[in-house]
C-alpha cells in the first residue's frame, strides 16, 4: 500500500492492515490482529514523522506465514529510528516519544531497520499467541 506523506494515512495503514488479515489470515485471534494494527499505526506515525516530507509517499508491505505477521514501513529518509524522550504537553500528558519503547515491548527482538536506495525501512513481525 502506498500512503501520502500526512496524517490521515496513519488511519488508512491501520485499516488496510486489519483488512488484509481478515482476508489472509482468517484463523488470526483478534488478539494478534489488535497488535499487528497498533505496530502498523506506530510505524507510519514515525514515518510521517521523522522519514517524510510534504509530497513524500509511505509504503506498506504485510507478509502472512505460519504464526507469524511480518510488516515493513518504508520511507525516503536513511535516518536511522532511534528512541527519544516523551515530551510533555501542558496539561502533562505525553503524546510523542513512545513508538520505539511499543515496538520492544510488543515485539521484543522482532524488529529492525535497514537502508535501501533512497531510503529505509523498518520492520517488525509479531508472532501469533495461541
């Protein structure tokens, strides 16, 4: 799937990303569906983010074997993902900061990233829970 460089996309890749499990992977708990949408929405939040600019595209690519759901996010930046701290807003609530500490939780050791021509991506796989 490819995706504007915007935030509506994130919405987009969580739905295309339910979809394609449903239609590919029937017998997925919707358990591991639930995590699979929720790496799908951290990692194109970071690529919007961090590896786009306006009138950049976002790719998608989601792989189903076996017991496990791959999924890649590639970008046009070769800037390598890395943690930062969550920042505050005013009323003390922190929105940004958390993907990666999501990603080593959800799929500890799963993930990554590597560099292609004109870009990266990253990636994680989940593995089905039964």
């Amino acid at each position: 799937m490819l995706l504007a460089s915007e935030p509506q996309s994130v919405r987009c890749a969580r739905d295309f990303v339910r979809e394609f499990l449903v239609h590919h992977s029937p017998e997925a708990p919707g358990a591991h569906i639930d995590v699979v949408v929720l790496v799908a929405s951290e990692l194109v939040t970071n690529a919007y983010r961090y590896g786009t600019e306006p009138h950049d595209l976002i790719r998608v690519i989601l792989d189903v074997e076996g017991g496990r759901t791959r999924i890649e996010v590639h970008d046009p930046v070769r800037r390598a993902p890395r943690r930062r701290f969550a920042s505050a807003e005013q009323d003390g609530e922190s929105t940004r900061g958390r993907g990666l500490v999501i990603l080593d939780a959800l799929c500890p050791g799963q993930w990554g990233f590597e560099n292609r021509p004109f870009g990266k991506f990253v990636w994680a796989e989940i593995r089905q829970v039964c």
